[in-house]
C-alpha cells in the first residue's frame, strides 16, 4: 500500500512546489462553475484550449484530462504544450488516491458478492450503516487497533463520533475502551440506541443471559461511553481531557465495571456469549470472549443519563493531570473542517495521548486568516466555559510554520470547496454520459437568469433539486426560484436552447477545476503532516479507502514513539 512519508526537506520543496502550481492556476480553481455564463468562463481559457477541448466528448474528459492512470492517451488533436504540461503536472504533485491492492477497482473486493453488505463485517455491525460506512469502519478500525498495539494504548477517544458505528466496532469487535464525543445531542441519543439494539441482538444470537469474561476471568471493558458536547478549536487540552471526564455522558447500558461493588447497580445484568469473530465471517477465526455487560433501563431513562456515579470510566480520572493519567489514541473519521485541525494540536501538545488516526473532510469549512468564518461556521463561535483556558487564535489553514510562511499559500473558500469534490465518481458519470452531467449547466443558466433580474443575488442557496438531470430547465426554474423567494422569470426559449448547448463546455470547465482538486487537498495534508513534523513527530499518510466509494479516503496516522521504535504501519 502506498504511503506518503517524506523527510522535513522533501516535505517543505514539495509544498513550495504545490504553491506555484497553484499560484498560476488560481484563476481556475476560485472561479464558480455556476458563474459559467455571468463570468463568461470559457473565454477565460487560452483560445489553443478551446479549440481541443471543445470536441472532447465525455469518455474522452474522462481518459485524457481526469484519468491519472490511463496510459492510452490517443489524442484526437494536437494539444497545446501548455494543457500537457498542466495535466501532467497535476497528477504528478497530487499524492495517490488508490491503495495497490485496490487500483482499477470500481468496488472493494467485500462487495463483490453483496453490494450492500461488507463481507468483512457481522451482520451486527451492518445494521443501519451503508456500504460506504461499512467500508470506512472495517478499515479505520483495524488502523487504529494496530495503532494502539503500537503505543500499548487500550483506551480510543472518538472525536465526532456521529451515530457511534466505529465505536461500536471499536468497542465491541476490536475489545477497545471507547469515549466517543459527539456536538449533536440527537446523533449522541441514536448512538446509545444503537448500542442497545447491538446488545440484545448479542443476546438473541446466544439464546441465553450468561456474564461473560475473557479468558483471564476479568470483565471485558468494551462497552463505549458516549460524551455530548462541542470540542472547542480555542480551548487546551486540559480543557479537552476535562470534557470528556464531565461532559454530558450517554451510555448503551451499565458502564464498565471497576470493581465487584459494581454488581449492585440497580438493574438486571444480562450475559452474552460473545464469539471472537465480531468482525469477521471467517470461520476459521479463533474464537476469543469478550465481555458484554447489560443494564436494562427504558431509552428514556438512558437518554437523561448524566455522567453520575454509574460511569466510573472515563479517559482519564479525577487525576487527569497527574502522570498517571491513562493514555489513549485519538481518532476522527472526516472530522468535520477545523476539527480534524484541533485533534492534531491536542495530540501534539496533549501528554496523555499517544497516536492519532484523522481522516479529514470539509476543507472548505476550515478557519484561514484571510476567512475566520467561513459559510457554514457563522455563529458556530461557542464562548469558553469558567475554567477553559484562552489559547490565541490559530486557524485550521495553514498550520505548518513552513507553509504560512511561503508567498502565495493560501486557499480560496473555492478551492478548498472543490477540493471536497468526488473525482472518481464525476468520471463514471462522464464515462456513462450520465443525465446528472447537466445540473451544473442549469444552475449556471439559472445563475444568469436570477442576475438580470437581482444583480445583488449572486450565488444564491438554491441547493440541490431532486432529480434535476430529470427535469426539462423550465420547470428547474421553477422549483429553484421558489426556493429563494423570486416570482417566474421570462425564460426567452431561444436563449434556453442556445445555453444548454454549450452543455459539454460547463462539462469540460468542471472537469478542469475537478483536476485541480487533487492538489488542493494534496496541499492541505502536507501542510498537517509538515506541522507534525514541525513538532518532532514523523506520521504517514496512506490512501485507506477505496476512492470510488468513499472520496475523502486519506488518515493521517501518528505516534508520538519511543526511541528505537519506528512508525510503520503497511
């Protein structure tokens, strides 16, 4: 498998070089394909572009401009050096996408016999959770249970953990001490159900109530504990060990047990039989118990459950900041823009925390100098709490001493949009002339329409449409200007029909921007691994996803190691 682990030297001519690429092609990647038409974007392009671009069709964008791998580039025309040397260099800056094992595959192989169920999860782990989840978990999960056999670490902090599905996988599959932290009360009240309903599934497959032990005769400490609240990017990590001891805690049921006392806790306890392939089918597996301890209480009294004196374990206890702290990894699947920043300033300058996993998303949502607050994160801004201490502000771009410091560093609101894009799919759709390919040539017609009549209006929120590809541009329009409170534009049919032939143009503008993309994020993570570096820690970037299922697929995977012990992973 592909890893990006460079030298400090390495790191800082590779962002130097990202930079002046991107310098010069910034005209592309910050403009807004739905300004195709109020912008006039296609006679920005050298008028040698236009001319061989202008007859590609689909499969050709596909093969010859977006494809890095394909190595059958029948030209239909003559390129200009200029376009070569763009799309050239664009892969070539651009860290992989695809693991070795996995490159030209459209599905990973645990697809292959059910499209919709991963043969290498239970079905207790399916449940509720799509394919690409199912995907992410089974592969992040197994990372980071190697990560915490690396660092002898047994307890995981999951940060924006969602609905809870790596940390049940964390918890009851891999047999890790799980606090999953999560800003969405709503999301954190799920999780617990979740949890539950994994319990009595546990219970039904075994026919019978039994508490089980590990083959050492202790209680098992799998069960996950659910923490709501926001992580806030400008408190400490004192701040941050703090909430995960005293904030608002969810639990599927007793906590782990710390003692024989615990045995007294109102409530029945139930026991499972729990076989050691919970996250495999394997039925060569060895089997391996794993203790699973029930509480019964109603969903309503589970969803009041306050950290009380029921959850006796929690990442650290009373004594956080004493060295007997216990340490952890932290980890954040696609922690959502400056979270994923924030986790890699607590494991850097946190003494409890011993590796991180981070798989980020929403560069676009990330904090820069030029855009402290970005769309999306106005009045997200959470004051500190008595006690929290005020750090001075950083942002989530760039992060690295080395990157803020080099002319030309920054990136659009646009650019770290687009960045977000799914490469992989736009090419299947271009590759199977997909009817969605014109939604972005009706929104820019719709685009130019709203401003002749509002100039003010620009780039309104109309969001997504259902089944826009679908439906003829009128009646889009339609549903579109109801969106934003505009009465029925006269749509003059001629100009409809002479825009929407200009159709393949939107389509190869798109594509040029979606080539970018790959550097921008390229950018963006070297800027993170070069920050690490920065503060004596060396990490690996490895492509963990398959890109065509889940597009954000990078981890950033860090430990903080002991002398002679190396970071290697893959």
């Amino acid at each position: 498998m592909f890893t990006a682990s460079y030298s400090a030297e390495q790191q800082g001519e590779l962002a130097t070089r990202l930079i002046s690429f991107l310098s010069q092609y910034s005209h592309i990647s910050n403009n807004y394909i739905i300004e195709f038409f109020t912008e006039d974007l296609w006679n920005t392009l050298p008028k040698t572009w236009q001319l061989v671009l202008q007859d590609l069709s689909y499969q050709q964008i596909a093969d010859l401009l977006l494809d890095s791998k394909n190595e059958d580039r029948r030209y239909p025309s003559v390129w200009p050096l200029s376009l070569l040397v763009l799309r050239a260099t664009a892969h070539a800056l651009a860290f992989p996408r695809e693991s070795r094992q996995e490159r030209g595959t459209v599905k990973p192989e645990e697809f292959l016999e059910n499209q919709s169920q991963s043969s290498l999860l239970r079905h207790i782990f399916r449940k509720h959770v799509k394919p690409k989840k199912q995907h992410e978990i089974c592969k992040l999960g197994t990372l980071v249970k190697q990560l915490c056999e690396q660092t002898g670490c047994s307890r995981v902090v999951d940060v924006g953990s969602g609905q809870g599905h790596l940390t049940r996988f964390l918890s009851y599959g891999l047999g890790l001490s799980v606090t999953a932290i999560e800003a969405d009360r709503s999301l954190v009240a799920m999780a617990s159900k979740f949890d539950r309903q994994l319990v009595r599934a546990l219970e039904k497959e075994n026919q019978k109530k039994v508490v089980l032990t590990t083959p050492d005769g202790n209680l098992s400490q799998s069960s996950p504990r659910h923490v709501a609240g926001w992580v806030n990017p400008g408190a400490s990590w004192e701040a941050f060990i703090k909430q995960l001891k005293t904030g608002d805690s969810f639990s599927q049921g007793p906590p782990t047990p710390t003692g024989p006392s615990q045995n007294r806790h109102r409530g029945l306890n139930h026991v499972v039989q729990i076989p050691s392939s919970l996250g495999s089918t394997d039925s060569n597996t060895q089997p391996q118990d794993l203790t699973l301890r029930h509480q019964l209480k109603s969903e309503e009294e589970l969803s009041a459950v306050k950290c009380c004196s029921c959850v006796k374990e929690s990442v650290c206890p009373e004594e956080s900041s004493q060295p007997g702290c216990p340490e952890f990894v932290l980890t954040g699947l696609h922690a959502c823009g400056d979270l994923s920043a924030t986790l890699l300033r607590h494991f850097i300058n946190c003494p409890h925390v011993r590796g991180i996993t981070s798989v980020a998303c929403c560069y676009m949502k990330i904090t820069t100098k030029e855009n402290p607050t970005p769309p999306g994160l106005v009045g997200c801004t959470v004051p500190l709490t008595s006690g929290q201490e005020s750090l001075p502000q950083e942002f989530g771009y760039p992060m690295s001493s080395w990157v803020r410091g080099l002319p030309g560093h920054e990136l659009s609101y646009k650019a770290r949009e687009g960045a977000c894009h799914a490469v992989e799919d736009y090419m299947q759709r271009l590759r199977e002339e997909s009817e969605l390919l014109r939604t972005h040539c009706y929104r820019a017609m719709l685009e130019a329409f709203i401003r002749e009549t509002r100039p003010d209006l620009c780039r309104a929120g109309i969001q997504t449409i259902k089944k826009a590809h679908l439906l003829p541009f009128t009646e889009y329009a339609r549903l579109g200007l109801a969106r934003i409170g505009l009465p029925q534009l006269p749509l003059d049919p001629e100009r409809v029909e002479a825009m929407l032939k200009q159709q393949s143009r939107v389509v190869v503008y798109f594509s040029l921007s979606l080539l970018l993309a790959p550097v921008v994020e390229t950018l963006v993570l070297l800027d993170r691994m070069i920050y690490l570096q920065e503060n004596g820690v060396d990490t690996q970037l490895v492509p963990l996803f398959n890109p065509n299922l889940s597009p954000r697929n990078f981890v950033l995977v860090a430990h903080k190691f002991q002398e002679n012990t190396s970071l290697y992973f893959f």
